[in-house]
C-alpha cells in the first residue's frame, strides 16, 4: 500500500480549494488552528475565519446561528472536544434544527501522537451516532478525505468529520468516488470479512495478506460512512461469507462494531467480532505501539477472522 499524505493534510488543503469555490463557507475554531490545519484557511481567508478560543460549546452555538445565516460553518477541534465537551450544545443548537454545520473531530482515537488519554477521542462516534439527523464520516485516506469533504458541503444538514493526524496507507483506488452512506469493497474474497473504518481499514488489509498466506480468503469492506451506514453492503457480506470481524480506531461500544452489530441482529445473524478499545481509555505511545497494547494490529484482527471462522465451523 502506498503512504499519502496525511487526513489532517489533506483536510485543511482541500478546505481552502472549497472556500476558494464557495464564498459562504466559514471557520470556528478552538486555538488548535495548527495542529488541525485550518491554520490554511486562516492565512487565505482571515475575514472568514473565526477564533473562539478554548470554548467549544460556545463555538457550537455561534456555528448553528451562522448557518441559519446561510453560512456553511466547519467548526474544528479534537474530537474528544467536539463531541463529549460539547454534547448538549450540538444536540440542541445544531442537530435539533438540522443546522447545516459540519463539525470536524481532529486526533480521533488513539491514533493521536503522545496526546494521552485526555485528547482521545474514543467515544466520539457514539455520542454523534445517537443524535438524530447526524450524519457520522470516517474517511481511511487523504484521497477518502477529500473526496468526503466536497460530499458534505454538498449534503445539506448536520455531519460529524473524523480526522486522522498522521498519514495511513491509501486503500481508495485511483478515481474513487466517494458517496455518502455507501461502502467500498477493497478486497474480495469468500471466507470472512473484515470491515474497517477509517484508518483501520488499512490494518484490515495488512490482516487480509496475512491471512491469505494462511489459506484463508478475506474480503474487505471500508466503511466510511458510520451514519447512516450502508446496510446492503454489510447483508451482502453476511450471506456470502462466514463471518464479519469488524476494526475500529474508537470503543467498541456503540461505534462501527456495534452499528454493524445491529444490522446483522436485524437483517443478517452471523458469526461476529469487534476489535477496537474494550472499554477503557488509550495512553501516550507511538501508533503502533498502541495498536499492538490494546489487540489491534493487523495480527490481531487475523487472529479474530480464525475465531469467527472456528464460531462458523461450530454452528
């Protein structure tokens, strides 16, 4: 797989090529401009850039007025700020009237440098996949990210941006075409599969190579879009494989593992396992010394896809 630039990177230089198209897109901003890359925005576009300082929910409420305005506001933070801080406020002020407000959730899980416990974001995607009408993004790549963000300026309505802070492996093929609330299938295969979102998705495929020299043939199916997620897709891979090992830079409580979780006990029952944080909260470390610490290495997610397929054999 071939290293891109960064999510972040990407993020703050695709923003400026939008407010060069689209004069009523604004920035707020919680004093982490450079660390976010809406820095970008600032340096072109000052008159529309927007400083509130370390006070995220004011900043939540100042956006939904903008955008009742007819602004297009992307309100920018860490995620562990944008959502747990800020809950009631995007609930209320933003989600309740169907603000068009895009709320970018920068250092998303433990994939965040040597930040800690306190600046990961490990439950951001289940506070904003419980708010009705919010709309949940978890792009795997620079090229995803860029792609995202001109869908949701075009989508009108509330969404909720994950952003990575240091580069993945690109998974998304030359031309993709990203659509909101629908999944891409990376890899084929008929044994088992292993569905990713964001920068998860590349370990997925690390584990599909690893498997493939263990005769086991996995598919794998990124997720981008958390909310609404795209339940045919999920189906699909129910029925013509033998079980779903879901990856995700978050929780496992209430994130991609429980969203797919929840299409499979609807639509599809099989044979499942989540790898994600199990239920406690990350530390300082490099990314792959955290992904090894908490079970969610690639290794690791191979190992699962031999206990899904053992569940399978046992049915």
């Amino acid at each position: 797989m071939t290293m891109v630039e960064s999510a972040r990177e990407a993020f703050g230089r695709t923003l400026v090529e939008l407010a060069r198209q689209n004069r009523d897109i604004v920035v707020l901003d919680a004093d982490l401009a450079s660390s976010t890359r809406v820095v970008y925005f600032a340096q072109e576009f000052p008159e529309r850039f927007f400083q509130m300082g370390v006070a995220e929910q004011n900043m939540m409420g100042v956006a939904a007025g903008m955008a009742l305005m007819g602004k297009i506001p992307f309100v920018s933070t860490f995620g562990v700020f944008a959502s747990r801080r800020a809950c009631d406020q995007v609930a209320i002020s933003i989600a309740h009237c169907r603000s068009n407000v895009k709320i970018v959730g920068a250092y998303s899980g433990i994939v965040s440098g040597n930040n800690g416990a306190t600046h990961q974001a490990v439950e951001d995607v289940a506070i904003m996949r419980g708010i009705p009408g919010m709309v949940v993004v978890d792009p795997a790549d620079d090229q995803e990210m860029e792609q995202a963000m001109r869908a949701i300026v075009e989508y009108r309505g509330p969404v909720y941006l994950r952003v990575t802070r240091d580069p993945w492996p690109r998974i998304s093929p030359e031309g993709y075409q990203f659509v909101l609330g629908k999944a891409l299938q990376v890899k084929a295969g008929a044994d088992v599969t292993l569905i990713g979102s964001g920068m998860m998705t590349s370990q997925c495929v690390e584990a599909a190579h690893l498997l493939h020299g263990e005769g086991i043939q996995a598919r794998v199916l990124h997720i981008a879009t958390i909310k609404p997620i795209d339940v045919e897709a999920i189906v699909q891979a129910a029925r013509e494989t033998k079980g779903i090992v879901t990856a995700e830079n978050h929780n496992i409580y209430g994130g991609l593992g429980s969203a797919v979780a929840e299409v499979l006990a609807e639509h599809a029952p099989a044979p499942m396992v989540r790898i994600g944080l199990c239920d406690c909260y990350g530390e300082c470390g490099t990314n792959a010394e955290l992904l090894q610490k908490y079970s969610m290495s690639p290794r690791h997610i191979a190992d699962a896809a031999h206990a899904v397929l053992q569940k399978s054999r046992s049915r």
